[in-house]
C-alpha cells in the first residue's frame, strides 16, 4: 500500500519484556513485511509503530505506559498500535492513552496489519480500535519468525500460555490458558529453519513443558524434542525453561545424552526455602528439585543448570532467605538470574501480609547476585585446559563469541581463520581462562564440528 508519496508505508516496533515477547514482535513485522511494508528501526521516522508491552512487574507497567506516551509525542501523526501481556490485562489503561489508534491483546495479532492498514488509509480519521478479548480457548496463533539475520541460531515458539497460577504472577491472565502448535506445522518450520542454514534451533513457550497435552491426539515436549532434534541437518536443538514438575526421566535422558541436544536445564527455582515455595504455590519441594538436578548430573557431569530466583516473597523471613542462599550454594548453578519481588495486583500474593521493603528486596537481591557470579566463575573455571564446541554467533574486534552446548559465552582469539569462516561455524576453541562471564581460549584451526 504506498503512502501520498508513492512509497511503501514504514513500520517500525519496539519490544518491552522476555525473549517470547520479543519473539512475536518479530513474528507480527515479518506479516508486515509480507504485505509491502517496510520495516525501519523504531530510532527512524515511520507511518506506524508497533509497541509489545510486558506487565512481569509493577516497572514494566509502568514502562510500557511511558513508552507508548513517548512514541506518540515522537511521532504525533504516526499510526500507534499497542499489544502485548499489558494490554491484555489492563487495556483500558492504554486505550486512555491520548493517540493510540490500535489495542490488541495476547491474541489476535496476526490481524495488526489489517488495523494499521485500514488506519493509514483513513488519513488519522480512524476511531481507535479495541480487540482486547477476555480468553475462551483459543487456538495457537500461528505467528512465525522464519529471519534471525546470521544463519546461526534460530528461536521456534511451539507452546502458549499457562494454568499454573503461582503466586506472584499475572502470565496466566495475561497469556490465557496452554495451547500447542501441531506438531506438522512444527516440523516443517524446523525443516525450514535446517534447510536456511541455521545451526541451532531454540525450542521456546510460556509453560514449554505443558507441549502437546492440549492436541488430538495428545503428545509431548519430550517425543516434539526427539524429532527435531533427529532431523537430518540440524547440529543443535536448545530447550528453554522447564520447571520442575514437568521434567521426566526421559526429558533428562534427551537432555543430557542425545548428541544434537544442548546439554543444558534451564529450570526456575524461585525458593530455596520450602516454606516460601508453598507460600508462593509452587508445587515441589527443594528436595524434589535437587533430585533433578543430581539425576541430570548423573547423566552427564558436564550439564550446565541454570534458574531464576525470586527474592523478597511476602513473608520471607531472613531464615527463609538464608536458607535460600544455601540451598543456591548446595545446587552450584551455572549461571542464576535473581529478582526482587513485584507486588502484581489481581495476584493472591499482593494480598498476602509480610510485603517486605524494597531495601530489604535490594540488599538479598545484590548479595544473591554476587553468589551466583562465584558459582558462574568456579563452573567456568572447570574448563581451563580444556576443549570445548563453540557455535560462533559473531566476530568483533578480533574476537569471536558464541555458545558451548551447556551455555557458557565463550571468547576466542581468530588469528589464522578468516571471519566468514567462524560466523556460523561450530569449533573446539582450548579455554585458557574464565570469570564470572564466560571463559576466553584460542580456536583449535583447522578443525570445525559439522552437523
């Protein structure tokens, strides 16, 4: 559709909150571009805007109303199109928001270059639209990123929502109920995404484990796993978050055994303490959790387990966060991801008495934060001298940087290979030293790991 001056219509997005966000605003300019738009960094001047907002915490809500605010100050005649978890559970507070022209919820978002088009047409004469719907179970939205740029590592979104209502969180108000995406259309993006080159494919969801249960007939993360990750081509296959309760005996095999499967366990804590995991409803004991992660080490001593940790719960006692930092300690995480805990109103924990100050948050977040770099830093140290497989992502300032299969960020010298050959490419790289970071060596030339 060109513009008054002939031109294709540009369109550019910005994206509040997790890695799925990011992934369907994605997925929704790849439609945009499909349709003749052109697609510009939300820095340039544009005909439309797209805004994926995140309501994780009370910040994020917060964010997102600045940033719509901001955008239409920016670019007052611009079309403004605002979706996303904020917008599902509160959008008449964006809809309030002088200038908006477009609120879309978690769902219906394939229909956003339908709204915008029609709402360019009408030359700002368009009355503002409101789809944001209350969720009657719907089906996978088939949103697809089918370009990550460098053909390395390639993210594909199989699941939706969540039922598990924890505590403290809105995702299950603001992503509605589980919902899969079939296993064809599953297997024939991850063929695609093989046959463009793309080295690594990241299985991702909001409750991943919870794949298949919802289909006819029903089946699994673990056998959606299993084929992909048998696919002729495919070098890597990452599974992202999985909690606790979902994690079988053979999900730990795949995991740590398969030879295509990133030896890596991506698996939430939120407590160390189990008063507080009750507390939060959290359906697993630190027992159970730990059985996991020996079990997976049993399997293969060189996974790397990685969590998120909630600290500050209502309630939450310095005996409870004690026992939370040793409990952190006990487990030896090889990277740990620590937040302060966000009131969510509508969830039963802002409700709950004991709400603790945010120095109190801050100082246990800080001092959980330093605890999880030791641990990052001594498992990094157990492979100085050593060998390890790098996919390389990039090369930068005479470095290239990428990923081991168990998810340590390496750094490694490129003298004698050249940069188009490193890009993209899976290499030994000798480790000579690490930190809290990753770990830097020299790659070992002349030898490259193919699929």
């Amino acid at each position: 559709m060109p513009t008054e001056t002939g031109d294709c219509p540009k369109v550019a997005a910005v994206t509040l909150g997790c890695k799925v966000n990011q992934y369907d605003t994605e997925a929704v300019l790849e439609s945009f571009a499909a349709r003749g738009f052109k697609v510009v960094p939300a820095e340039e001047e544009a005909d439309a805007y797209l805004i994926n907002t995140c309501t994780v915490t009370n910040v994020a809500d917060k964010k997102s109303r600045q940033l719509v605010r901001k955008i239409i100050r920016e670019h007052p005649d611009a079309v403004v199109a605002v979706f996303g978890c904020y917008t599902q559970t509160q959008p008449e507070k964006i809809e309030a928001i002088p200038g908006v022209s477009i609120v879309v919820g978690t769902q219906r978002r394939a229909e956003l270059v339908d709204l915008v088009t029609e709402a360019l047409e009408a030359k700002g004469k368009a009355p503002l639209k409101n789809l944001v719907e209350p969720f009657k179970r719907p089906g996978f939205e088939e949103l697809v990123v089918s370009n990550f740029g460098e053909k390395v590592r390639a993210v594909l979104k199989i699941q939706e929502g969540c039922q598990q209502f924890c505590a403290y969180c809105k995702v299950p108000y603001a992503r509605g109920p589980e919902r899969s995406r079939e296993v064809e259309a599953v297997l024939a993006t991850a063929e695609n995404l093989i046959a463009e080159g793309y080295k690594e494919i990241v299985l991702t969801g909001i409750h991943l484990a919870s794949y298949g249960r919802d289909l006819e007939p029903a089946t699994s993360l673990l056998e959606i796993s299993q084929k992909i990750a048998d696919l002729p081509g495919l070098a890597r296959l990452r599974l992202s978050s999985i909690e606790p309760t979902d994690v079988s005996q053979g999900l730990l095999e795949l995991i740590t055994q398969h030879p295509v499967v990133c030896a890596h366990l991506h698996l939430p804590l939120q407590s160390g303490s189990d008063t507080v995991l009750r507390r939060m409803r959290r359906k697993y004991t630190t027992k159970e959790y730990l059985k996991i992660v020996e079990d997976a080490r049993a399997l293969n001593p060189d996974v790397g387990v990685t969590t998120d940790v909630i600290v500050g719960f209502p309630g939450e006692t310095d005996e409870e966060y004690a026992e939370t930092v040793a409990f952190v300690k006990e487990v030896g995480f090889s990277r740990l991801h620590v937040f302060p805990y966000s009131r969510r109103s509508g969830t039963p924990a802002a409700k709950m008495p004991g709400q603790i100050p945010a120095s109190v948050k801050n100082r246990r977040s800080q001092e959980l934060i330093q605890v999880g770099q030791e641990l990052a830093a001594a498992f990094h140290r157990r492979y100085i001298g050593k060998s390890v497989s790098v996919l390389f992502e990039e090369v930068k300032e005479g470095l290239a940087k990428g990923y081991t299969e168990n998810y340590i960020r390496i750094m490694a010298n490129i003298e004698g290979v050249s940069d188009l050959d490193v890009v993209g490419s899976i290499r030994p790289v000798l480790l000579r030293e690490s930190d809290a970071a990753g770990a830097r060596g020299d790659i070992v030339v002349d030898k490259e790991v193919t699929a």
